[in-house]
C-alpha cells in the first residue's frame, strides 16, 4: 500500500540569524506569495530571539515557524533552556529534536531526545526528530543498524496519535557539500519506513522522513524525488531566500 504524504521543507539557521536575517525572510515571503504556490508545507527554525518575527512575517506566505530544541520539562529553573509550551507560546509549530549537533555539543542521548518529543507532543508542536550516522558508522557498514537504535531509542509512543517528522540527516554529509549516493538515500529511507510501519503500524506509512545534509539547490530536485524521502531539513542552504526557495520549488 503506498500512502501519498505531502512534503515538507525545513530550514534550520541553527546559530545564524540577526534582525537583519529577516530580509531575507520577507524575500523568500516574496517569492512564495508571487511564484506558483509551493507544493510544500514550508518550515523555518530560526534561533528563538526572533522566532516570534518570523511566526508573524511568514504568516502571510504562509510560512509556518519552528523551534531548534526544547527542554524536557514543561518549565523550572533550567537557565538559558526554552520549553515546548514557550515555543509554542511564541507561535511555533514545530521543534527539531536531537540534531547531531545537540547530541555531539551536549551528550544528549536517545532517551532524552525522546523526552524532548513527548514534550513537544503534549505542548502541541510537532517535533522533528533528527537521527543519523557518523562516517566511521558508515564506513564500517554500521549505519542502518545505528540509525535504527535512534529510531527506537527517540521516538515516544506518543507518536502512534500525535504527529512526528523523522529526519535522516548523516552527520558526515552535514556542512560538508557532500551527500550519500542516490541509493543510500532511498536504501536509509526504506529501511526507516520498514522500521515505522513495523512499529507503528498504519501510521507508520504516514510519517514524513526528511533528508538532511548538504541540500542544495544543485541536488534537491534528485534527493527530494527519492521514493521515502518526504522533504528535507536544509542547513546553509535555507539562509538565502533565492536558495531556500528554490529547494522548495524542487519538490
Ligand atoms: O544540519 C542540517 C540541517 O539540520 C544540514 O545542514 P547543511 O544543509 O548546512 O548541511
């Protein structure tokens, strides 16, 4: 049974972004509003000073707003930490989860990561969970076993009645201009989906799994037709609109 899931485009600016970044914001709004509409949902994950900027001025482009990270409790004293509900208090929709980098910067594990989801889930949002493998795990031929221990290990139950994002994003391809082969992709991505549906059952088809790593305008129309591949997670390439907007437009 093949299910038909619209994709999705995320942009992650990780550690970049000014006021001034807003610029191009408005002109990615631009291109949405006046270009063919886009045949994705479209995400932008901007650091949290100017999440609330960006909820407002995609609106009329219809540009939803995510968050980066989000802390495992509802709200404490955790200094420099931002909850779900605060996320989604800002206008977020969505939060990215157990980015490599998160993991790799601060030793979070697969059970945090999970608590990280189930806390986005019951503050409303829609965590994209980010799993993949470092070179040596690929080298070694590791990878589908590794990727599958982060599955299993970050996904919460939660998600067989809320909605959740999978992003396969191998750590080695991150910022590195350098990407799996086209059947790497859609051998990582049929394995994940055989992994959700095994866990999940019907709702397993159903769950978006994104690419993430090295996403350009020069390879999206490729990697984004790859069978399983619905959407991606765009580092780099998702701070200028002209790029951004034409990964989109790939779909
Ligand atoms: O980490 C990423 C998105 O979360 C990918 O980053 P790049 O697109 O810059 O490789």
């Amino acid at each position: 049974m093949t299910t038909t899931i619209s994709p999705l485009i995320a942009g992650n600016w990780k550690m970049n972004g000014l006021r001034g970044s807003l610029d191009e914001l408005t002109a990615l709004a631009g291109m949405l509003t006046t270009g063919e509409a886009p045949r994705a949902l479209v995400v932008i994950c901007p650091p949290a000073t100017i999440l609330s900027e960006v909820v407002h001025q995609g609106a009329t482009a219809g540009i939803l707003a995510g968050g980066q990270d989000c802390h495992t409790e509802s709200h404490g004293a955790h200094t420099g930490d931002i909850s779900a509900g605060m996320l989604a208090d800002a206008g977020a929709q969505y939060v990215i989860v157990g980015h490599s980098e998160r993991r790799a910067d601060h030793g979070e594990t697969d059970a945090q990561v999970c608590a990280k989801a189930e806390a986005a889930i019951g503050a409303g949002l829609k965590p994209i969970i980010c799993v993949g493998e470092t070179e040596s795990q690929r080298d070694s031929g590791d990878a589908e076993n590794v990727v599958a221990a982060q599955l299993a290990g970050s996904i919460p139950e939660a998600a067989s009645q809320h909605e959740v994002i999978i992003a396969y994003e191998p750590i080695w391809a991150i910022g590195t201009g350098r990407t799996p082969t086209i059947e790497d992709i859609s051998s990582m991505h049929a394995a994940i989906r055989e992994k959700l549906t095994a866990r999940f059952a019907e709702k397993g088809p159903s769950i978006r799994i994104l690419y993430g790593g090295s996403l350009k305008p020069q390879n999206a129309r490729e990697i984004l037709a790859v069978e399983n591949v619905n959407g991606g997670l765009v580092g780099g390439a998702s701070l200028l609109a002209k790029d951004f907007y034409t990964i989109i437009s790939a779909v």
